[in-house]
C-alpha cells in the first residue's frame, strides 16, 4: 500500500527520495526492518527450513537397488 502511495505521490519511482518516503512511512506504521547481517539469522532461516522439510516428509521416488548380477 506505502508503495503505490509513493508511485502516486512522486513522478518517478523508484528514486531516492521516494524510497526514504516510504522507509519513514513503513516505520512510523510500525513496520520493523530484519537485520540480515547477523550471524544468527542466517542459521535460524536454514533451522526453520530443515524442520518445514522433515514436516513434509521426503517427496522423493526410491528407485528399485540393483540385484547383484544386474549390470
């Protein structure tokens, strides 16, 4: 919604200005910004997306093992 406000507010988007009009917008609505430079996050993103993957289960076809003999 703060992105098509700021497409109607200013001529051009994105430029500079819009940008910093919808991050103080965004903020003062309450939004909050990820801190994508901590170490930490990273590792809570790839933990969330092993415990999503073993909900799931393993979507994968097992193909029939060789018997021996079989070339």
């Amino acid at each position: 919604m703060l992105i098509a406000q700021a497409k109607a507010k200013f001529s051009t988007y994105p430029n500079p200005a819009a940008s910093h009009w919808v991050h103080e917008h965004y903020e003062q609505s309450g939004g909050k910004f990820i801190d994508t430079s901590d170490p930490g996050y990273k590792r809570q993103i790839l933990q969330k997306k092993q415990f999503e993957k073993k909900q799931r289960g393993t979507s994968r076809v097992r193909l029939p093992e060789k018997k021996k003999g079989d070339k």
